[in-house]
C-alpha cells in the first residue's frame, strides 16, 4: 500500500478509477473507498463521480459533480453504512471544502492508476497514484 500525500489528494480521488482505503492513525481502523467516474450520456453532461464503500461488494453511498464542490448522499441507504457515509462526508468537508488533510487520517492505495487502473511501477506516479500518461491526458 502506497500513502498519498495531501498536494496529490484531489487529482487522485478524482482520476475516474479510484480505489482508496483510509487509515485512522489513532485507531488503525481501515474503510475502503471507490469514487468511479460516470460515463456521460451526452457531450453536454457534466462530469459525476459514484462513490462506494468497499464491503464484501461496494455498497453505493453517494455522488460528486465534477469539482467535487457538492457531495450528494445516497437516500434509503442501510443503518449498517450510515457510519461509512458520514465518514466519506467529513473526509469531503476536509479535502475540498477546508484544503487540508484530517491530523489522524491517511489515505492508502495498492500502486493503481486511479484514472485508468492499470499498474504503477515509476516511483515518480507511485507517488501522485497517477500514471504519466493519464496525468498528461488530463491537462
């Protein structure tokens, strides 16, 4: 498992393929997380990402639009999740509404390309948890 660092956060939660397990320092609890970027209907639909929580199959817990401004929780979601979403929402609060990372939280990944899920083995994208060539196609 690979740490992300804070100046490396957004654009890996928001590559399209992200799979991600957070780690409480202080309890050494682990939640694993997938944000997946939804295929477009059409050329003027704006960009949605599904978040799920990773159980023995992803549990969908909610939505963001496409700067991830807005988190939208998924309605009639089961009481056994209800503790993951409100984890995933302060996560939100902290990354894009306050620009920083939680003190005894860290965010773990397994070495994949967060947009196309392909392998990371140059040390350089290990570190951003985005391959060369996905990083140079989303500028």
């Amino acid at each position: 498992m690979y740490k992300i660092e804070y100046e490396n956060i957004k654009p890996f939660l928001l590559g399209g393929k992200c799979n991600f397990v957070l780690i409480n320092t202080t309890t050494n609890n682990h939640i694993g997380y997938t944000i997946n970027l939804v295929d477009k209907k059409k050329e003027t639909d704006k960009d949605r990402y599904y978040i799920f929580y990773n159980s023995t199959s992803p549990i969908y817990i909610g939505w963001l639009n496409e700067d991830a401004s807005w988190l939208g929780l998924a309605p009639n979601i089961e009481e056994q999740y209800l503790k993951q979403q409100a984890i995933f929402h302060k996560l939100h609060e902290f990354i894009f509404k306050k620009n920083k990372y939680p003190n005894n939280i860290e965010i773990h990944y397994t070495g994949q390309c967060s947009k196309c899920g392909r392998i990371l083995k140059d040390p350089k994208y290990i570190k951003l948890g985005i391959g060369k060539y996905c990083l140079e196609s989303k500028e």
